[in-house]
C-alpha cells in the first residue's frame, strides 16, 4: 500500500522500554498526530523514522515508505521530509538558495531551477523574495518557507515535530492551515508530533498517545 | 643541535659504528688534491647549489654573504644558500656524523666558514676536500709572506685544504666620549687596572663565543712565561703551570666585569650592543675596522674608536673549507674563489659593509683594483696605518679548547 | 556505499598516529642514549654514566632549580593574572571590551615579546631612559641586572606576560561553559562582593575546565628554549638551554649527556606538574573551608583586582615590545639616554628586505601548509563524531594535549632520528610535519566547540532534503561554520609561526623561518634589524587573524548572491 507505515517498532533507552511497541498505517494525504508528555519518546519515534535515532536507544520494528522498507537506510535515502520547530533555514544562504538546496538535482537548468523556486515563493504568497536573506522574514515567512523547501525535495512522508510550538496563536492558525493543505494536496503521508491539543484537533486525523 | 641525532641515526641505518669512526679519525683520509683546472670547475659548477653554513650572529655579515650569493648567481650561475649556524660545531658535526654514517658524497654541507679548533678537527678526522686552493686563480693574489696566517691557522698548516677569506686582528672598541684616548689600557695588566678603577663598565663575550675565548687567549699570549710554548698542544703536565697567571690576573679581574663577572653577553655583537647602550665602555674585536664600520652602519656611537695593545695582539685568518662528501664542491669551490676575488675583498673591506681586512697582497693588483680598498682609510674611527701593532700568532687550538672548559668551570663553581 | 565513509572512520586513528608516533618515537630515541643504550657505538649495555657525567657538569643544580622555580611561579602569576582578568571583566564592563586585544596577544610569537621586553626593561632600556636622567640623575645606564637578573626574575616576569593572554581566554571559554553569570548573580543575592563571590562559585568551577591548559603552560614555561636565550641568566641557564648546548657540541661523548639532560627535563616537567597538583589539593581545601566561613568581603577582592590589574599591565607590555620593536626597525641613532630615536630612516627595512622576503614566504608556507592539514584532520574528526554519534571523552583530550606537555627537547632530538631515517631531516614535508604536532592541538581545541554546538537539526533538515553526508558537509556545515574556520586556522597560524624547535630540528637548520631568524639574531645583533624580524614576526600572524575576521563575511555576502545557480550536488 502507499503511505507511511510503522510495523512494530518499539524504542528501548537502557534496556528501558520508551515508546511501543506501536504499528500504524498512514494514508497519503492523511495527517496522524502523536501526542504524550514531555520525555514520553515522541521525538524520539520521529528520529527513528526521519534515520537519526542517537546511538544511546535501541529500537526494532520496521519503517515502510510506499511499500518500499527504509528501517536500514541513511535519512537521505528515506525521502522522508522533516519540520522542526524551529525554521533552521540555512543563514548562509538566501531564500532562494535554501529553496535551491531542497530542490531535486534533477532538474539541472539554472534557469528552470529558478524558475521552480519563484513559482513557489509566488504560491506561497512570498513573491520576490528570492534574494532575501532569511533574517529579514517574519517568522510566519520563515516557516513558510521551510515548508517550501521541504516540499521542493519531493518527500514520500513528511514529519512535524513540534512544528508550531514556536509561533504566536494568530500566526499559528495560519501556518498550520497552510502546512496541513500542502500536505494534504501533495497526498504526503505525514506523522505529526505535538503537545498541543489545539494542534491535533486542526490536523483532523486519528490521535496516537504514548507515553 | 640535529646534528649528534643525524650522527646516530645514520650508523643505526647502516650499522656502521661510532666507536669505528673515532678508531678511524687516528688514520686520516687520504687527501685528494683537485686537478681540474678552473674553466672545467666553473663549467660543473654551473647550475649548482652551494649550501654555505656560515655563523649567522651578525647581520653585517649575513649581508656580505647575500651579496656574494647575488654575485655568484650572476657571474657563474651558481645558487648560494646561507645555512645561519649559532656555532660552527653544528656544521662540524654535521659532516662527522655524516661520515659515520657511509655517506661519502652528496653531504649536505658545502661550504663552511672555520678555523681554529673545528679546522683542526675537520683536518685530523680527513673531513675536507681538496687540497683545492692552488685550483683557485685568485689564490695567487693572497699574501702568503707578510700574512703567514693565510696558510697556517692557529699553528696548524691549512695545506691548502681551505680557502682565506678575511683577516681579523684583536682590537679593543672603546667609546672616546666617555673614556679618553690617552687613558686606554696598553697591555693586559692595565686592562685589568682600567677594570678595577671603572667597575662594571668592561665585559667580554661568553667564553663558549669564538671572540670570548680569545679575550682570554690575548690574555693567554702575553702573561705566558714562554710564548712558544703556545706554539705546541697543551701538555697535561705543564698546562695548569702554563697558564696559572691567566687565572690569577682573570679572577682579579672578574669582581670589576660587568654585572660582576657573573654573566656575560652571548656573543661580540651582544657585547657590543651594551657598548652602544653606553653598560660598558670598552669591548674586544677581531676586527680594527669594526669602529668605522660599526658607525657607518649606525651600530655603534660615531665616537666609537679602537685601540691595540702595544705589545700585539693576536690575528688570524678566517676561512672556507669544504668537507669531503660535498654535493656541490665545485660550486664551492667557485664561491671560495670568489671570496679572494679583488671585487669581493674591496667589498668586505670597505666599513660600509663588513670592514674586514683583505688577504690579498695589494702590490698584486692593477691600479685600478687596487684604488677601491682606498675608502677604508677615509673614516675617522679607522685606525691609522701606524696605530696598528703586531700580529701575534694564535697558540695551539687545544690550548683555546682548554681555557674554555676551564673558564666554564670557574663560573659555574 | 562509497568508500569515503571509511577514509573519514579512520580520521581520528590518522590523527592520533600523525602526532603520537613522532611523539613515542622521539621520546624512546632520547631516552635510550641517556640509559647507554647506543646500538650505534656497539653499548647496548644498561649504564648510569651518562647521569654520572651529567650530575658533574658544573651548575647543573642551579640550573634545575632555576628552571624549576622560574616555570611554577611564572605559571602561578600567568594564572592569577588570568584570573584577576576575567573577575573584574565579569563585574565591570570596561574591562570586559578589553577582550577583544585578546586574539592580537595571543598571537604574538613568544620571541618578538621577549625581544621587545628586553629592551623595554633592561638598564640601559626605555623605561629606564624615559626617567633619566632628569629624574634619576643616570647619566650612564644603573649597574643594575634587570634583564638576564642571576634569579630569573625578568624570564618569570617575560613568561608570565605572554602566557597571560593564553590563559585568559580559556578562563573565559570555561566560564561560558559553566554558567558563570548565573551563579555570580546568586553568590552577589547572597550579599557576596563581585570579586569574592567570582573566588568563591566561579572559581572553582572554571578551574576544572582550565586544567589542562594550565598544565600547558606550565610545561611550556619549564621546558621553552627560545624565551630563555633571550631573558634568562645564561651561566647556568635553564636545562633546556643546557640540553641544547651539549647536543650541539661536535664532541661525541656528550651525546648521551644531552640526551640525559632532555630526558631530565622530562623528569623536571612532570614533577613540575606534580608539584603543581599538590598546590592544587591543598588550595582546594583552604578554599573549601574559606567558603564555608560565609565572609561576604575579604582579601580575595583585592588580590583578583592587583591580578587584574597585572594582566592589563600584561597586555600593555605586550603591545609596548612589539611597538618598540617597530620603532627600533626604522631608528638611527638611538642612544642612552634618549627616550626616541634622533632620527628614523627606513634604510634598514631596505637592506633587509630580500633575506625577508624569503623568510616571510617560507614562514608563511610553513604555517599555512600546517593549519591547512590541521583544520582538514580537526574537520574530520569532528565530522567522524558527529555522523558516528561519538561522545568526546576526558581520555581523547589527554591524548590531544600530549605534544603540550611532554618537553619539546625531550622527543625533537630522538624523533629526528626517525626523520634522517626517512630522509626527511631538512625538508618542507618534515618541518610541516613537526609544526602539524603543536598547531593541530590549538586547531581542534578552538574548532570544537562551535563545531559541537551546530544544532543537529540543520543537518537533519538537510538528509530529510536527500543531501549526502557530504553534500551537507560542505554546502551546510562547512559555509555555516566558515568563521570558526577561519579562526582556527588563524590560530594555528601562529602557533606555527612561533614555533622555535621543532623549525629548527626538523629543518636541520636549512629552513630557516621568522622565528629562528630572529633567536639567532637576538644574542645581540644589530637591534634595528632585530627590530624588522620582531616585527614581521607578529605583524605575520596579526594579518592572518584580521584576514581570519574579516574573510569569512565577505565571502559570505558572495555566496549569498551566487548560491541559486548552485543547485545540482
């Protein structure tokens, strides 16, 4: 089937179990949100799907992207995109460099790549911001376009963790709203992780408790 | 420094013994005269680089060789490189540890600026290359009758296997606008009463310095009973009798040094740098020039002036060898001929540069070489041709290795 | 899976074997002559008469205990200073923009500051010539033993001012480890004074984190050669100076002299260390019991002030010898008693130029060569922890300040050995080599930290964009941390450009640098042209650091507008 699949995967930290055993078939397009206390292992479950769980834990079970099993792959190979909560874009380079980076290699003509990078800043509402540096965006236009540039690398799944605690309520409504409609179009499979029930109830999708 | 290590690695490379080298030294090599005549050696020598170790204390010097390099460069397309040595044991101990080592050519020393006791050892060990001097056209300008220490240094003959580039003769630096002229000690007894009527204001270079040790041996010469015995290698017998007065007029003498005798300046140029900073008003040279050089390079006061002693004092010669297993001996060759060259000894006499005294017999220059060793005589500071006095022969080496040890000894204990 | 991954697995075992062989090798070469262990004369046997001959030498016992005082008191002053710094830095604000001198001191070479303070200070120097002879009436220069002084005083007062500055820094790297401000705050809550409460809840803390760089120079200040020659008292002078002396005696017999004089000094730098370890026990329990007593004030406010005090004064003397070095390059004329030169000329910055051109070039090539691979291993080490998901442990850290410990003279001798072996005695690729030894350490000390502190997450973000491991190194890592780059190269820069031994055993006195130009020259010389040497000694290293500042903005604000084109990996 395609979506995102987690097929027993259990976490232990010192022979200490932290998260699961827990299986879970997303759905493309479907947005499925795991909410637990602080220390309860969700961001943890997030890095070991995303391929950068730390040495300190141990884990079993498998991860399926479309069928296909990434659980031994490197996190480049997953083509699994990941939001934190903060933007992270990248300060060294531009907007449109950052757009740039995510954009698939594919496309090779720097013209075309531009091309692609400004249609999408259009979309977004961020038209001829190409050649701004990320220090001068609001934070409701950083996160956007951290999404972008996400989204840009063509992901299979997409992972959110904590992706809104950072902004104030107003914004947050409205970046969530535009997070979850590109997901949503793109039919990405997306596994979020929150403490906010707020978040959960705008995502619209099943709730999974751990911890 | 490197050298000794250099020294014990190549025999545990080859597994030739130092026990061996020193059973060796006994016997010397052969000497291998040079019978190539001089176009040919100026024809192989092109493109060569000559690695000069020579002492890098003085930048006067140091100049003088940056010349030289410019010059050979030019004239005979050989490339000079000034090793800066801080004693020239180093460049001894290169070459010995290189023979130690089977490394009978492609040395990495080409060149070295000796005499005395490290002379001496390069010629005992069979360390040198040649007899080359006579393979030298220059040689035949160097006076070798009224100059005898261009052929035999410290009582050793140098037999041809080093070339004579300059001549020193002990001198006194003395600044004569704060000591008068008619008070400058004459012998080494009044040096020594000067010192205790001056207190602190007379030093000499750390014994272990070439000129330090001849500050002793000065002394040396002219308290000895019987000079000639200077003449022979210190015997264990009479040596502690030998030069008993020299420690009786040195331990007088040494509570009246600066900083009480209790430490020394490095070197002649450490030496005369307080001179200049007005600590002490008299200083020992190897070269009576030096007080007009001194000025003109702005290293010294211009009232700077030099005095002798008036029963002579000690010269020598300094010179250029080339070890046995030179890699570019004939490019070394071809700088030491250089060095006797009219040109360069007009250049290193005039004070403006080196101020050392020429080797050459000036009666066997054209007129027109000869007019250029004619500034010296213009400056102030130079010593007139009647000032100086005679040059008394350097004692044996052993005699300088000794007094060293002894003086060592005395001012640590 | 390409086989890069493996090159950089092995990055850290390159590292270690690239420093601690020469290291081993070196040290095993020395001390085996010392015992009479010389397969080369044919003696394999054990024997002790190296040690007889060395405990004969006249003055070897002075020597020990100058080397010995003269190294923990100059240590023991640097750190106070240090310390007197960063305590009044922490309550005054003044005083903390001062820290911003800090990086031009620190890479100052050694040598040019021990130049400059000579004739700052000696009795004949300026400081003397400004009062007189107005004020003292010194027509002549006093009959006073300043520089070179039989105790050593003038070597401790050179050591401590440079080492100042070194120290310095780490207190204020450790005290932004430990929360410094957070807990000064609560001591002074508790109604302690700044400075007490800075000895009472910083100083503790920070002095676990600044241990090893204290050992550092504490084994620096006992086992240097370079500021020796020039400052302290030469009949007898410190070991190391003995050391090198004999080894460079053509007399054969006193190889395994030196070689017991070096391995001596190995002796003398661990029970430096271990006498400074028992001070550090018993100070901890008078500073235990002394917090205990709840005192609000006390005489540690004035001793960090009057410490303070001297590493400003540290600071100032610095930039004072390398400015009257400066002014000696182009002085004519320059006699006792005048305060200034009668007149300047730049005649001597002209008849030296071409010797200094080609030794600015070859120092340059030297330094940059050996940052270069220092910053490329540090790099992949640090690269290596972060992808293996390695914690830094205390033991790595010993093994990285080993080159800062162990006494140069004690392994440069017996690790030429290995070098004429390799016939590499007098090459670049050996200079580069023993240089890489000391600049490495300092590289990865100052690249660590920010290195370690990029938030993970970017390089997350980054694979979850599909980039390899390398692509994110050098697009995100690498552009991202240019300016702690370039500062680390900086650094280790001039901690190359300083370097006096190891040029001069690993270039078999061929290469010839800055640095070895100028402590041939400073046994007294012509001072101006000692003046040029000093001077382009520390202007070298300041240039790197100003270039090492101001590059990495530079070319930031390029990338900026080029990086869109750059799409494909």
């Amino acid at each position: 089937m395609r979506g995102l699949v987690l097929d027993d995967v259990a976490i232990t930290l010192d022979a200490r179990p932290l998260v699961g055993p827990l299986s879970l078939d997303v759905a493309p397009g479907e947005v499925v949100t795991v909410m637990g206390p602080s220390g309860s292992g969700k961001s943890t479950l997030l890095a070991y799907v995303g391929g950068f769980l730390a040495k300190a834990f141990a884990a079993r079970g498998r991860v399926l992207v479309d069928d296909l099993d990434v659980t031994g792959m490197p996190p480049e190979k997953r083509a699994v995109g990941i939001l934190f909560q903060d933007d992270l874009l990248f300060p060294h380079l531009t907007v449109g460099g950052n757009l740039a980076f995510g954009l698939r290699a594919g496309v090779r003509e720097a013209s075309r790549r531009r091309a692609i990078v400004e249609e999408a800043l259009a979309q977004a509402g961020l038209a001829g911001f190409a050649d701004r540096d990320p220090a001068t965006l609001s934070g409701g236009q950083r996160a956007r376009v951290a999404l972008l540039r996400t989204l840009l690398a063509e992901p299979r799944a997409l992972l959110l963790d904590e992706p809104f605690g950072k902004l104030d309520a107003a914004l947050r409504q409205d970046v969530r709203a535009f997070v979850f409609a590109r997901a949503r179009d793109r039919g990405l499979p997306t596994l979020m992780v929150t403490h906010d029930a707020e978040d959960a109830r705008a995502a619209g999708g099943r709730v999974v408790e751990v911890g | 420094m490197n050298s000794p290590a250099r020294r014990i690695a190549r025999s545990l490379a080859t597994g030739i013994g130092v026990a061996a080298l020193v059973v060796a030294s006994a016997a010397s090599a052969q000497d291998v005269p040079e019978t190539r005549d001089f176009p040919q050696i100026l024809e192989e020598a092109r493109g060569q680089t000559v690695y000069w170790n020579a002492w890098g204390g003085d930048p006067a010097t140091n100049d003088f060789i940056a010349w030289v390099g410019e010059e050979v460069e030019e004239r005979y397309g050989v490339s000079l490189v000034h090793v800066k040595l801080s004693d020239t044991a180093e460049a001894v101990s290169r070459v010995v540890a290189e023979k130690a080592a089977g490394r009978d050519d492609g040395g990495a020393v080409d060149l070295i600026w000796i005499n005395g006791p490290n002379f001496l050892a390069m010629k005992d060990q069979g360390l040198l290359y040649g007899p080359f001097v006579e393979a030298l056209p220059n040689f035949d300008l160097v006076d070798v009758e009224d100059k005898p220490s261009n052929v035999v240094d410290f009582t050793v003959p140098v037999d041809g296997l080093a070339a004579p580039w300059r001549v020193a003769q002990v001198a006194y630096l003395y600044d004569a606008e704060r000591v008068a002229a008619d008070t400058v000690p004459a012998s080494i007894a009044e040096l020594g009463e000067w010192a205790a009527a001056n207190p602190g204001r007379l030093t000499h270079p750390t014994a272990r310095d070439f000129l330090g040790a001849t500050f002793l041996k000065q002394a040396l010469v002219e308290l000895v009973a019987d000079p000639a015995a200077l003449q022979a290698p210190a015997a264990d017998a009479t040596y502690e009798e030998t030069v008993a007065p020299v420690w009786d007029w040195y331990e007088a003498l040494r509570p009246h040094l600066w900083r009480a005798g209790a430490e020394f300046p490095e070197s002649g140029p450490a030496q005369n740098q307080l001179l200049a900073d007005g600590e002490t008003d008299i200083a020992i040279t190897f070269n009576p020039a030096e007080a007009a050089a001194g000025a003109i390079q702005g290293r010294l006061p211009e009232t700077t002036r030099v005095f002798f002693l008036e029963d002579g004092t000690i010269g020598n010669t300094s010179f250029v060898a080339i070890p046995y297993n030179a890699a570019n001996a004939e490019g070394a060759m071809v700088v030491a001929d250089f060095l006797m060259s009219p040109q360069a000894q007009a250049r290193a006499q005039d004070p403006a540069n080196l101020g050392a005294f020429t080797v050459l017999d000036l009666s066997a220059l054209s007129a027109e070489e000869r007019a250029a060793f004619d500034v010296t005589d213009a400056h102030p500071a130079m010593p007139a041709p009647e000032e100086f006095v005679r040059v008394l022969p350097e004692p044996h080496p052993s005699w300088m290795t000794r007094l060293v040890e002894d003086w060592e000894r005395r001012i640590s204990g | 899976m390409t086989t890069r991954p493996d090159v950089l697995r092995a990055a850290p075992a390159l590292t270690l074997a690239l420093f601690l062989v020469p290291i081993g090798a070196g040290l095993l070469g020395t001390l085996a002559p010392a015992f009479g262990v010389l397969p080369a004369i044919g003696e394999s046997g054990f024997t002790l008469d190296a040690w007889r001959t060395l405990a004969e030498q006249p003055g070897i016992d002075a020597s020990i205990r100058l080397t010995l005082t003269s190294g923990l008191l100059s240590t023991a002053l640097a750190l106070v200073f240090a310390c007197g710094f960063a305590a009044l830095a922490s309550s005054r604000p003044g005083i903390a923009r001062l820290e911003r001198a800090l990086a031009p001191l620190l890479a100052t070479p050694h040598v040019a500051v021990a130049i400059g303070l000579a004739f700052l200070v000696a009795s004949s120097g300026l400081l003397v010539r400004v009062v007189s002879p107005w004020l003292t009436g010194w027509e002549r220069p006093p009959a006073l033993a300043i520089v070179r002084d039989p105790y050593g005083l003038s070597y401790v007062a050179g050591l401590a001012i440079k080492e100042t500055a070194f120290l310095v820094l780490m207190v204020l790297a450790a005290q932004g480890q430990v929360r410094a401000a957070q807990a000064l705050a609560a001591a002074r809550a508790l109604g302690y004074a700044p400075l007490v409460a800075w000895a009472k809840v910083v100083l503790p803390a920070i002095y676990r984190q600044i241990r090893l760089p204290v050992y550092a120079v504490l084994a620096f200040s006992l086992s240097n050669v370079e500021v020796a020659l020039v400052l302290a008292p030469g009949t007898p002078p410190p070991l190391a100076v003995l050391a090198m002396r004999w080894f460079s005696s053509w007399d054969l017999s006193l190889y395994p002299v030196a070689a017991a004089a070096a391995t001596l000094q190995l002796a003398v730098v661990v029970a430096g260390i271990g006498a400074w370890r028992v001070a550090e026990a018993f100070v901890k329990r008078i500073h235990r019991a002394w917090c205990e007593r709840g005192r609000r004030t006390g005489l540690a406010g004035p001793v960090l002030a009057l410490g303070g005090a001297g590493g400003v004064v540290s600071g100032v003397a610095i930039l004072a010898a390398i400015g009257v070095m400066a002014l000696w390059s182009i002085a004519e004329n320059w006699r006792y008693p005048d305060a200034l030169p009668r007149a300047l000329s730049l005649r001597t910055w002209e008849r030296a130029l071409p010797t200094m051109s080609d030794l600015v070039s070859t120092t340059a090539a030297i330094a940059a060569a050996a940052s270069l691979l220092a910053v490329i291993l540090a790099l992949a080490c640090l690269e290596n922890e972060a992808r293996r998901d390695l914690k830094p442990g205390a033991r790595a850290l010993w093994l990285l300040y080993v080159p800062l410990l162990v006494p140069q003279i004690a392994f440069l001798f017996g690790a030429q050995v290995a070098l004429v072996r390799l016939d590499l005695d007098g090459t670049l690729t050996a200079v580069i080599w023993a240089h890489l030894l000391f600049v490495l350490p300092y590289v990865f000390l100052s690249l660590a930290d920010p290195f370690r502190a990029l938030d993970p997450r970017y390089a997350r973000i980054a694979a979850g964009l599909g980039a390899s491991p390398w692509r994110t190194f050098f697009t995100v890592k690498l552009p991202m941390l240019a300016r702690p780059v370039a500062t680390a190269f900086a650094v280790g820069f001039s901690v190359s450009v300083a370097l006096y031994l190891p040029t001069l055993f690993a270039g078999a006195g061929r290469i010839m640098t800055l640095t070895t130009e100028a402590v041939t020259l400073s046994s007294g010389a012509d001072r101006r042209v000692v003046g040029v040497t000093a001077f382009l000694q520390a202007a070298l290293p300041l240039l790197v650091y100003a270039a090492a500042l101001a590059g990495p903005g530079l070319i930031a604000a390029r990338r900026r507008r080029v990086t869109l084109r750059e799409g494909t990996p």
